[in-house]
C-alpha cells in the first residue's frame, strides 16, 4: 500500500508537513492526534510496514533522529522527559503500517499513562 501511505506522501513532499529533524533516512513531524505537547513521529523515508521489515543496518540514523527530535521538542515544550513508543501490528496499536516512533514529552504530574 505504498501508494496510498501517507508517511510516504509526506516522504516525498506530496503533503506539506512541517519537518521538526531530519537526516538521509528518517524525518519527524507532530502527530496530528498529539498525547502530549509537542507529540512527535519520527518516520522512515522509505516504506517498511514495521520495525521488523526496517534493516538493522539504519539504527544509527533511527537513533540519530530519535535523539535529535527529542532534544529540539524538550527544550521547545520545557519538557523534563520523554517516551518513546513503537507499535507494531495492529494487535498492538498499529494504525498506519509504515514504520514510525512516538516521542511523546513529559512533565512531572502530566497524568499521561503510558504503559511501561
């Protein structure tokens, strides 16, 4: 379903979206849904249904954008921390199947659950 995913819309500029970090591999933006403030995605370039199709050979760059977009977002909210999140399958919450990472900014006291 590459055609009609719309991470891989985004991917190639077809939907404007406002880019927050990105690298050769990876790009983040908000969440259109957001937990928290400053909820963000951090998405593939390419198409991978889930964490499991991505190659290992892009962690440093998975990390790279992980680190980056939480680092920007953090300090842009007054956030004293962060969750990361992948779900993967719908079994466990999976709505769009392209794969992508929730950083999700926390305050002491926000009363987001997240379970851990």
């Amino acid at each position: 379903m590459e055609g009609d995913c719309i991470f891989c819309k985004i991917a190639k500029g077809e939907v404007n979206s406002e880019i927050i970090y990105e690298n050769d591999n990876f790009f983040s933006i908000f969440d259109i849904h957001p937990k928290t403030d400053g909820h963000s995605l951090v998405i593939s370039k390419k198409h991978f249904e889930n964490a499991l199709d991505m190659p290992s050979s892009l962690g440093a760059e998975l990390l790279d954008c992980i680190k980056n977009t939480a680092l920007k977002v953090m300090k842009d909210r007054n956030a004293e921390g962060f969750n990361i999140l992948n779900n993967n399958f719908e079994a466990a919450g999976q709505v769009v199947n392209h794969v992508h990472f929730h950083i999700l900014p926390r305050k002491k006291g926000d009363g987001v659950s997240v379970v851990g």
